[in-house]
C-alpha cells in the first residue's frame, strides 16, 4: 500500500502549488527529459510506426494474460526458478518475508521497484527486523529523507544537489560535498558494503517472455546488476501486465522504454534473467524468485474502457509533460503511481472512494497522450473515471443545485435569453467589484486559482440574429 494518505489530495497539492522553489526543481528536471526526449524520437527512423508496434506487442499481451501467465509460469520454473502468485499487496509482502525467513536473511538491497513502492515492502521488512537498503540513487535519497519517490523514475526529483548535500551530512555524517560526483562517491562507497553482506536482493521486472521465462531489468546505475546477482537469494517483483508473449516483443519495449523515460538510446545496463546461477557460471544467485502481482490488475483488465492503462511502460513521460504533476510534484497524490497514468491507475487499485479527487487533477491538455510510447489515450480514461466518480460519489448539495438550476435554465430558449442580460450585469459587477465573489462559494473558489471570466457585450445568439437581419456592427 502507498507509503503516505491518499485522502487529502486537495490540501496537499494546495501546499505545492504555492512552493515556487519546488516548481523550479520540478521544471529543471521534466523539461530537460521531454528536450531530450524530443531529439532523440526525431532521430529514430519511422517512431510513429515503432510505437504502433509497441501498442500491438501490449495489446495482444493483456488481451491474451489468461494463457501467456501459465507458460511463463512453465518456462521460469523449467529455467530453474520459483514462482509465487500474489492476489494483493499484503499477499506479495508475506511470501518475501516467507522467502527470508527461509533463506535466514537479515538485510536486503533493492534494484529500483515500483511494484515494491505500491505494496509498502520495505515498511514489512522493517518491521520483520529486516534491513532493507535502495541501492538506486535517487530511491536512497529519499530513503534516507524517510519519503516516498516523487517520480517513477527520477524519485529525487523534488529535491536539489544542495538539498541532497545536506541531507548526506545530516544523515550520514559526510562532510558538505559540493559537487554530484562527490555526493555519488559517497552512495557508492556506503552501499558497496551493504552488497557485500546482504543476502536477498530485490528488484522489479520491466519486461517478461512467456515464450522463454526470461525477465528485463533495464537500469542506469548498476546497482539492479549487483542486486541480482551478489546476493545469493534474487526476488524478482512484477505486476502481472510486465508480460510480453515473445522474446523478440523485447526489441519495440527496448527501443522506446529508454528514449521516453531519460531521453537514452539505451539504457547502460540491461540484465536477462533466466534462472539462479548453473554450475558453469561463476556468478549469479543460487535461487531467484517471481513473485506475480494481481493487485487489481485483473479488474482493469476484465474493464473494457480502463485495460487500456495497462500497457504502461512505467517510462514516467506523461508525468515530465503533464503541467499539474510539474507544479504539485509526485508527494501530492499520495500514491506510489503519480502524474497523469497514476490518476488512471489509483481508482482501479485502491477504489475511487479512496481517490475521489484524483482524475480531476488534469488539464486534459492531451500533453500526456502524445508522449506516452505505446499511445494510451490517458485523457479519455480521466473523463471515464470523472463520469463514473460523478455517479457513484454524492456531490455537495450546493452543487447539485447549480447542475440542475443550469439544466433547467438550458432546456429553455426563452429562459435562456431572459437570464442573458441579468448574467451579463452580474458579471460586470462582480469584476468591479471582487469581494462580492465572497458571497457565492464557487465565485469564491474559483477566484482562488483563476480570474473570473466576464461575460461578452453581446451573446452569440444576439450576435447571430443582428448578421441575419444585417444590422450586426461588428461584421466585416
């Protein structure tokens, strides 16, 4: 479960909206991945056919779950390894706990994963006596900031060098680095000793082929590498929509994963996971756990408008374009998937009673759509989630009253009219006069974020009526 209250979006995101330094980290950060990314799109040869094929490799995989799932379950464990299947997220922290209780595991290092974010692992470690240790920069930032990633794939995203400086003296003791590579010595040298001793390491899966039972982690730091193979117990987590049905589905997901997320060719590291270590092998865990994770997956799934969401590559673009995630950041939506693909995902895994305000935090630009690799239409599934939350969460009274004093006054023309110039002047007075806005609630709010609108001299139905009669001033 999300580490932070999901309840109390609309505070938070108030909170952050007024943080004009976290604005400029957020800003520095997303806009620098989205120029990145563009030029490197612009250099790929036919991307808008690539990320067609994209589409097709994730469409024919969710819709065919059902028979791809048991053959990646037959050729992981003809590959040596174990699978477990996990209906939620409290089932998926039991079986890694069971796992190193087994194994007598007393500290863990973990590769970059969301699914781990998304099931609260480390809090049930912790809480097991297990030391659980992020060896992805940026997730050991904000670990040792005792937060949860603002970012998908940049978790540090909301916090500067000088910010990282501090904490490391804070934290660790180390002296006021001043420079990156400093601060990233520093990490390594401390987590090299945590590699050394640990036991279990942990890692998310990016991609999975039911044709051979092989899983992708892709990664820029080297720490997933080490992860995977020092320790001599591997568990692997993955949400059940990571599977792809062949080997060769690889290549789109390798191709645009990459150059959407960091704005990379390629990422520096991509491991293929086949199994422990045989005995020609000189490295490599001696046992390697699956874990496959429902979590309310199968409900987007059997969900004909929603599944869509599930072809996400986790590549964090949509948040890099998405102008409310860059002036709320990650925090505010209080879930371990944030931006505009956690809007869409939130409701389905939690509830939307749970996240009510969630698919409202968009400007349904359509920013998010056009970045997104394999094309999810993520402003039509905001719009379904508002129609659905509309109908099945009761709306202040107040409102429902102006829905259908609107309803009302629409259904009829002459009503319409005859309310026109009383609208009109209201308008007009309300701009003169501002703290008359104080004396109607929505006025109030809106005026809190936005300058009311004044209504026109003249509508487009008078407008309309003077062009046919020829008397229209303002015609050409």
């Amino acid at each position: 479960m999300a580490a932070i209250a999901t309840r109390d979006f609309r505070a938070r995101a108030a909170a952050a909206a007024g943080d004009t330094a976290l604005h400029r980290k957020l800003d520095a950060a997303s806009l620098r991945f989205l120029d990145k990314r563009a030029r490197v799109f612009a250099a790929l040869p036919d991307a808008d056919a690539r990320r067609d094929r994209a589409r097709a490799v994730k469409a024919h995989a969710i819709a065919t779950l059902d028979t791809l799932l048991p053959e990646l379950e037959r050729r992981f464990t003809a590959n040596g390894g174990i699978v477990h299947w996990a209906r939620d997220g409290a089932a998926a922290c039991a079986i890694v706990l069971d796992i190193a209780a087994r194994a007598g595991v007393r500290l863990v290092v973990k590769g970059k994963s969301m699914v781990s974010e998304e099931i609260g692992l480390n809090a049930c470690l912790e809480a097991a006596g297990i030391e659980a240790v992020e060896t992805d920069l940026g997730e050991y930032i904000v670990q040792l900031a005792g937060e949860p990633p603002s970012h998908i794939i940049t978790p540090a995203i909301h916090l500067s060098q000088d910010d990282v400086a501090a904490l490391f003296t804070a934290r660790l003791g180390e002296p006021l680095h001043s420079t990156a590579e400093a601060l990233t010595a520093a990490a390594r040298r401390l987590l090299r000793a945590k590699f050394r001793a640990a036991g279990m390491g942990v890692t998310g899966v990016n991609f999975a082929s039911a044709e051979s039972g092989t899983l992708v982690v892709v990664e820029n730091e080297g720490n997933g590498r080490m992860a995977l193979t020092l320790p001599r117990v591997h568990v692997a987590l993955m949400g059940i929509e990571k599977l792809v049905a062949r080997d060769e589905d690889f290549a789109p997901m390798l191709e645009l994963l990459p150059r959407s997320a960091t704005g990379q060719t390629l990422t520096s590291y991509v491991s293929l996971v086949t199994g422990p270590r045989r005995n020609d092998e000189i490295d490599g865990p001696e046992a390697v756990h699956l874990v496959l994770l429902d979590n309310g997956r199968t409900r987007l799934l059997a969900d004909p408008i929603m599944r869509e969401a599930l072809y996400c590559l986790r590549c964090g673009a949509c948040l890099n374009a998405c102008p409310v995630y860059r002036r709320i950041g990650g925090h505010a939506y209080g879930y371990a998937y944030s931006g505009p693909i956690g809007a869409v995902i939130a409701p389905a895994l939690l509830g939307i009673e749970r996240v009510p305000d969630l698919p409202f935090a968009s400007t349904l630009c359509g920013a998010c759509r056009d970045v997104c690799p394999v094309r999810i239409d993520i402003p039509r599934l905001l719009l379904a989630w508002r129609a659905r939350i509309a109908a099945a969460v009761p709306r202040a009274w107040g409102e429902r009253l102006l829905v259908r004093g609107w309803r009302w006054i629409a259904w009829s023309p002459r009503l319409y009219r005859a309310l026109t110039p009383i609208v009109r002047a209201g308008s007009a007075l309300v701009a003169r006069i501002p703290a008359l806005a104080r004396l109607a609630p929505p006025l109030a709010a809106w005026r809190r974020g936005r300058e009311l609108p004044r209504a026109a001299p003249r509508s487009f139905h008078e407008r309309w009526r003077d062009r046919r009669h020829g008397t229209d001033p303002d015609a050409p």
